[in-house]
C-alpha cells in the first residue's frame, strides 16, 4: 500500500489558525487584568506555555505522521501525536463522502475530506482539492450498485 503525506501547506493553516486562537487569551487577559498583577501572569504564561507546545512540537509531529492510502478494497489513514493510530474503512462500505473548505483552506487550496459510513466516519484533514476531488471520485459508491468506477 502506497501512503501519501497530506499537503505541507497544513502545517502552515495549522499554525495561522493557533495564532488567530491566541489573540483571544491575550486579548482577554490584558481587558481583565493589570498587567502588574500576579494573576495576569500566571494566566500569561500559562497561554504562553501552550502556545508554544502547540506550535511547535505537537503541529509538526502531526503533520509528520499524518498519511493515507487507498486501495481497491479499504481505505486507510495514519495519524497521532504520542502514538499512530491507524484508521481504516472497507471502501464497499463508504455511504458518501464530504468535502469541506473552510476560509482558510481555501486560501491555500485545501480541504478536508469525511468518509462517511454506517456507524461513523473517518477525517482526513488539509489535503489538496484535487488530491480530494480524486478520492471522492475513486471512492464515491456508483447509484447502480455494487461496482466502481
């Protein structure tokens, strides 16, 4: 089974996104705190601390295992932090599938893809819209039946 990375592009929305979060906890600290005040140092270098977790290890090592692979008979998507887990769903039992761009992604000409079926779904996030519309062609059930195209 061949794995495709998803697009290098979502490391970028992926931090973008976590700055345009992290305007909220500065913004709201310096509104409701003194800045000489103990708490609102604490609160500041708690959001600090996450922050940067976030940036840059946990995004970096996400993007790093985040993969996919399709093949005739199953779908199968790789991702985690900490650990891999690894996803995976009978393509004869994809129902429909989801594209979904949110403003960001549209910037960088990505988006995500859910694969839906009985019972549940599984995620892909920020991969190239063509890279999508692909696997939405590949993987979409034909209306006659059984068959794929």
């Amino acid at each position: 089974m061949n794995f495709h990375k998803i697009d290098h592009k979502a490391l970028l929305v992926w931090r973008i996104r976590l700055c345009l979060c992290a305007l909220v906890p500065s913004f709201l600290s310096a509104l409701f705190f003194s800045p000489n005040s103990l708490i609102w140092v604490i609160i500041t270098m708690v959001w600090i601390t996450a922050f940067l977790i976030l940036f840059l290890w946990y995004y970096p090592l996400k993007y790093r295992k985040l993969s996919y692979a399709a093949n005739g008979d199953v779908l199968v998507i790789n991702c985690g932090v900490i650990y891999t887990r690894r996803k995976s769903i009978l393509i004869k039992n994809i129902q429909y599938i989801s594209l979904v761009t949110l403003p960001l992604h549209k910037v960088f000409g990505l988006c995500a893809v859910f694969f839906h079926a009985a019972g549940g779904y599984i995620y892909l996030p920020c991969i190239r819209q063509g890279d999508a519309l692909l696997l939405q062609e590949m993987l979409t059930p034909c209306k006659g039946g059984d068959d794929r195209v």
